[in-house]
C-alpha cells in the first residue's frame, strides 16, 4: 500500500512539475515584416503607403514598428545674387523625409547633403555677379541608417485587420535650400527620393496543436493521478475514523 501511494505522489508530483513547466514557458514572439520601396518623390511631394494589416488569426499583435532607411536624394540647388555687387554664397540641398500615420506617429529623416561655396571658384574669382546663378553640381544625398518608431499604444489597433494599413497616410519629402551670403538673393531646387519602407509586426503566435495536446495530457494526467491517490490514501483513512 504504501508503495502504491508513494509511486502515484511520486508521478503525481512529476506531472505537476511538468504542467507548471509548460504553463509558465512564455509563448514565442514572432515578427512579420511587409517591405516597399519608392522613388521620385519630388520636392513637397507626397506618396500614399498601403501595406498589409496584421491577420488577427496569427495571435496577438504586441508591437507595431514603422522603418524608413536607405534615403537618397538625388538633385541641385541653386542661387541668385540680386545684391547689385559681387557676393559669396555657400548653398547646399537640405530637408526631410517623413512618414505619418492618422494616428500621430511620425519617423522623420533629415537629409545630409554637401556644401558648395562660391568662394575660390574658378568661375567667380571676385564673387557671384548680380544677377548670375549659381547652381550645385548634380548631387547624391544620404542619410546613414534610417529612422523607426515604435507603437505599443491603443493606436496599434489600427493596424490590426485583414485589408491594407490605410491609416497609414503618406511618405512627404520637405526639401529646401539652405543659403549662406547677403542678401536679397533668389533660390531654386530641385530634387528626388528615393528609399524602403517597412512595417514589422511583433506578435504573440496562437500556440501549437501539439503545445495544447500536451498541456491537455499533462492535465489529465495530474487530474487521473490525484484521484487514484485521494483513493488510496485520503479515501481508506476516512473509513477507518
């Protein structure tokens, strides 16, 4: 008897380690990534960006990341000197990239482009002339690396379905010229982007046919094994009183 009793605790004992084990295993976070790249978006132009939603069925989405990298901005600047003497000017193409979505989150790249400079050009040993124009030469401008946000707020909502991130409103570039030298002087520029957008979903995966069988056998078992010790043990004591 008493080796029965001890050999049902012992496995009941067993089995219960085993059914915490796996309750407390934490699930896996799994990510989903939907990828696009665009091109020639020109000065203040605006591109509308349409991805994937999360497919509820897949588990529970924890965290949206919104990426925006490889940015480069191929184009010129250029300026006027309307002075009405010989000026210097240095002048380069400088500005933005950004995407936002309806619900206030926002990446925003900011551009980094040479500088040209007037002074000791060939062309313009005493300055810029009134009236002239200089214009940089043809330029490739980059950022290294890129910009991501990430959503873990009620926002994350909006991007759960089985359509398009519509709430994913627009990919903007805000490019300017930026001017050092007297003034008054006229400005002009003229660029386009180009880059990769991403939206990673981090989720927590539906568990497993075969996880849900094992917690469902661990539990019968620890279930099957408690009455057979509640029989042999708790039962036989109660007769005997």
């Amino acid at each position: 008897m008493k080796t029965n009793t001890k050999q049902s605790f012992r496995t009941g004992s067993l089995l219960a380690l085993a059914l915490a084990a796996l309750l407390s295993a934490p699930l896996s976070a799994d990510t989903l990534t939907y990828m696009s790249t665009f091109s020639g978006l020109s000065d203040s132009g605006t591109i509308p960006v349409n991805l994937s939603q999360f497919n509820p069925s897949l588990g529970t989405l924890t965290e949206v990341t919104l990426e925006l990298s490889n940015v480069y901005v191929v184009g010129t600047a250029s300026v006027q000197n309307t002075t009405g003497d010989y000026q210097d000017y240095s002048i380069s193409l400088a500005g933005q990239y950004k995407i936002s979505d309806t619900s206030g989150n926002r990446i925003t790249i900011a551009l980094t482009t040479p500088t040209y400079t007037t002074i000791g050009n060939p062309s313009y040993p005493l300055g810029l002339p009134n009236g002239a124009t200089f214009t940089t030469p043809s330029e490739t401008n980059s950022t290294p690396g890129g910009g991501l946000v990430n959503i873990t707020d009620g926002s994350i909502s909006a991007y759960i379905g089985t359509g398009t991130t519509a709430t994913l409103v627009s990919l903007k570039s805000s490019n300017g010229v930026t001017v050092s030298g007297p003034s008054p002087y006229n400005t002009n520029s003229s660029s386009l982007g180009s880059g990769t957008y991403e939206i990673i979903y981090t989720y927590t995966a539906v568990p497993e046919p075969a996880q849900t069988a094992a917690w469902m056998i661990a539990f019968a078992g620890l279930v099957l094994v408690g009455r057979k010790y509640f029989r042999r043990t708790v039962a036989p004591a109660s007769l005997s009183a």
